[in-house]
C-alpha cells in the first residue's frame, strides 16, 4: 500500500506530464486567488450571514419581474405566437412558453404565500435589495 506521499508524489508527477492538465490547474489556482473577498458571501456583519447572496438573488429576482424580464417575455410571446401561427412552432410549444412566462412572473407571488402562510407582507426579504 503506498503512502500519502508517495500518492501525492503520483498524482504531482501526472499532472505535470499531461500539460492541458497542469494548464487547467494553474488557471483555477489563480481564478480562484482572484475572488474578492465580496464573492465570498462572509456578509457585512462578519458573522457570515450570507447577506451579499440574499442581495444577488433579490436583484436576480427584480430582473425578472422588472422591465427587463417584461420585455423578454414580451418578445418571446410574440416570436412563438407568430411562429405558431405561422404553422412553424406547435401549439403546444406556445402554450408551453405562455405556461413558463406565467410561472416566473407568479413565483414571487407564491413562494411569498408558502413561507408566509398567508400572512401580509414580503417574506422573501427582497423589497430593499438595492444593488451590491
């Protein structure tokens, strides 16, 4: 049986013959010394509360339910309706797209409900996301 040494011996040796390979390791070695300490999510408070992925998922959110996902949805209704119209696009594809488009802009909605259980207000946390 070999030893951790010679296992990581092995292992250093394999890495430095296949050259993509040692390639692909110095690149992630420096993407990952490259981070900043924000992409961490240790939160403002030093606590790690995770504050920083609370307030990109809010604005991912806010996108979506902004005039930024209107319109895409806008356009994308638009593209499969003329495409079924056109006898290029099933039915059923367009039905799908409406069904999805109904889906993304209820989810607030929903998920809100779910963890409230009815009670008013917005649970989810993402009135005040602001940008980061």
């Amino acid at each position: 049986m070999k030893t951790l040494e010679q296992r990581e011996n092995d292992m250093l040796k394999t890495i430095l013959e296949n050259k993509s390979g040692f390639a692909w390791c110095l690149m992630l070695t420096f993407a990952v010394m490259l981070v900043p300490d924000m992409a961490a999510a240790t939160g403002g408070g030093g606590g790690g509360g995770g504050s920083t992925i609370a307030k990109v998922l809010c604005n991912v959110v806010s996108w979506f339910n902004g005039p930024v996902g209107k319109g895409i949805a806008t356009l994308a209704i638009i593209v499969i309706g003329v495409g079924a119209l056109m006898g290029k696009v099933s039915w059923g594809m367009a039905i799908i797209v409406g069904v999805g488009v109904a889906v993304i802009f209820g989810a607030d909605t929903v998920v809100d409900e779910l963890a409230s259980g009815g009670a008013e207000g917005d649970v989810a946390g993402c009135d005040g996301a602001g940008d980061i």
